[in-house]
C-alpha cells in the first residue's frame, strides 16, 4: 500500500459476505483489489477489480466529494472486509 501524502492507494482485500457493488457487474465477491485516487479537482476515486484481473469496475459511490483519500481508502477496505454490498465510503463531515 502507498502511504499517505501520495496520489494512489492499492491493496488486496478479501470481500465479505455480499461481496462489494460495483456499476458496471453489480456485486463481486471474493479476492479483490482496491485502488484509490485523488483527482486533480479534490474529489477521490475508487476503482475495484477481483485480484489479477484485467477489468476494472468503479465502485458504487465513485467518486466521493473531497476528502482525505488515505482515510477513505482504509475505510473503503474495511467496508469491503465487512461485505454486504460495500459501495464508496462518504467522507466525514
């Protein structure tokens, strides 16, 4: 994973039951990767594929309004962790 300070976070996580909702194939299950970007405009971008796949998909919620892209990666996984559907976190008021 790349740290804070940096423009893009990726890491492996193993779904949860009911998996994460993506736009394009509704949910996916299983072993998944999470990259998370900061857009030039502030907002962050979740893309979601299942690991070593060639496809991504946008997760549903994607992009969030601005916020700390370190701390909506972390909370994006952990939503994915606990499954049911997870879709982009919303950034804390």
């Amino acid at each position: 994973m790349t740290g804070p300070g940096a423009n893009a976070w990726q890491d492996e996580v193993l779904a949860g039951p009911g998996g994460a909702m993506t736009d394009e194939v509704g949910v996916i299950t299983g072993p998944l990767t999470l990259r998370t970007t900061r857009g030039a405009d502030g907002t962050v971008g979740f893309a979601i594929q299942y690991t070593d796949a060639d496809e991504w998909y946008t997760l549903t919620g994607s992009p969030a309004a601005h916020g700390d892209p370190y701390a909506l990666h972390t909370a994006a996984l952990r939503a994915i962790r606990a499954g049911g559907g997870a879709e982009a976190p919303l950034p804390a008021p």
